[in-house]
C-alpha cells in the first residue's frame, strides 16, 4: 500500500501501524529525510509531492515495478490555509488545491490502472469533518474538503464494479502539528492590520486554542485516525465514510440542526465579525 504525507501525524502513524500489522508499506513524503526513521518499523520509503507529475508518476511506478499494483492507497497529504476569502493571495489558494484536491485525484488517476487489471484495490480519502460545515476563515481549506468529498462519492461509483472500494474518513480535531502548521499559514498569506486585522488576529489565537484548548478533550491522537483507515482498507467491506472523534460527530450533528442564519449567529460568538460596528 502507498501512503501520502507521512512526514508527521495522521500519516506516519498509519504507516506505522499498517506496517506493525505485517502490511507491505511504501511510506512517501516530499523530503526522505523527514520520514527516514520509518525505515527502522519496515516501511519502504518514497519521496513523493503530490504537487509534481513526474514525483507522482515514479512513486507509483515504483510500486508498481516492485508489486504489480497498488493494492491500496492512502491520500493523505494536505494542509490548512485560513484567512478571509478577499486576502489570500491566489498562488496561495492554487498551491491547497494543488495539494488537497488536485494531487489527490491524480493520484487516483495513477493507480487505477493497476488496480483494475488487477481487480482489487482500495482507495482512502482523508477529508475532514469540515467537509460537512464552513469555519469563517477557512473558505479555502473547507472548499478543497468538499471537493475531495465529491471525488470521493462519484469515483466509489465509478470503480466499484472493478473491484475497487473507496472511503473517506473525516478526522475531527486531530492532536499534530495541524494546527500549528494552520497558524504559520495564516500569519504568512494574511495582514495583520487593515479591514481584517483584528479578525485575523483573533482568527490565529482561536485556531490554536481549539487545538491546546478545552476542545481538543474531543479530539484524539493521529493514531486514531489510522485505526480508521486500517479498518477501511482491511474490512471485507470498504466503508463508505467514517467519523473520527467526538468533535466530528458533535460540530456535524450541531450543524445539520442549524439553520444557515443561526449557523451564522453560532459563528459570531467565536469569530469577530469584519466591518461590524460596535
């Protein structure tokens, strides 16, 4: 099987596990040296950007050349961009769809083949449960969630009658360097004065409090989420799609009985809202 991002989190924890069950392993990152202590738990390692054809085409060649086929694949790879729509830059909104969507469809595209002739295979999307409900300030971020869901739902399908099975799991809040990685991004694409200073601002500190605050008491370990994605790719059955952690079952649930207006209103007691007076 064939892993993305697993330099830190949900990604290397499910290598690790997959390969402690006795899984062959071919653990990808951008950078080998972020995941050369895989190696020790018997991963097979593979540099892999997601953002690259040519890196795409020889990671999956590779397998391919050593095993037949991808028997399963993880798309694990992504990140957070926050901030207001009108302040991204849109280099930076085309590198998340790069990296969320993009290279997580091609990746599809790639190891399907392989997987037909061999009629089997397993597909997992990691999405999030903020496929289900927009945060303000991440805009972006939920956008490249829905859209994985939709891939996700048209290709399950498409390849079920070759074989293929697809889930999608939707991590809730996550302890790993996530949430900090959202911060640096947001500090980096946004101001910190003009209309939306304040809102950024606070956007920031309400980021990583969800992550060190009393919030993450509904959240898990990454070693949660590779339970889920474990259970996905070993179940006689492929699930269609799995909720990982309290918070994903709970923010889903209070969003499906809001309407948008009072969604709204939630909203604006943990969100300045931009241009209010008063």
């Amino acid at each position: 099987m064939l892993i993305t991002g697993c330099s830190t989190g949900i990604g290397r924890a499910t290598a690790q596990r997959l390969a402690a069950a006795g899984h062959i392993v071919y653990a990808s990152a951008r950078r080998l040296e972020a995941i050369s202590g895989l190696e020790a738990v018997g991963c097979r390692l593979l540099a892999l950007d997601v953002t690259d054809e040519d890196s795409m085409q020889a990671a999956v060649r590779a397998v391919e050349d050593a095993e037949g086929a991808v028997g399963a694949l993880v798309n694990n790879a992504g990140y957070s961009q926050s901030g207001p729509i009108e302040e991204v830059p849109m280099p930076v909104v085309r590198r998340q769809f790069e990296t969320n969507v993009f290279g997580l469809a091609r990746m599809c595209q790639l190891v399907l083949p392989g997987m037909r002739r061999q009629g089997y295979g397993r597909i997992v999307n990691v999405s999030s449960m903020g496929a289900n409900f927009t945060f303000p300030g991440g805009g972006y971020y939920h956008a490249t969630k829905y859209a994985v869901e939709a891939i996700s739902d048209a290709l399950r399908f498409e390849v079920q009658g070759f074989g293929i099975g697809v889930t999608v799991i939707q991590p809730g809040l996550i302890r790993t360097e996530f949430g900090a990685t959202a911060v640096a991004e947001l500090d980096e694409a946004t101001a910190q004065e003009g209309p939306y200073g304040e809102f950024n601002a606070k956007l920031a500190a309400a980021t990583a409090g969800v992550y060190d605050g009393p919030m993450s008491k509904l959240g898990g370990g990454p070693e949660t989420v590779a339970k889920a994605i474990e259970r996905a790719i070993t179940a006689e059955r492929a699930p269609i799609r799995d909720r990982v952690t309290a918070s994903a079952h709970l923010m889903t649930a209070q969003r499906k009985m809001l309407t948008d207006r009072l969604w709204d209103r939630l909203m604006a007691t943990q969100f300045p809202r931009p241009g209010a007076k008063g």
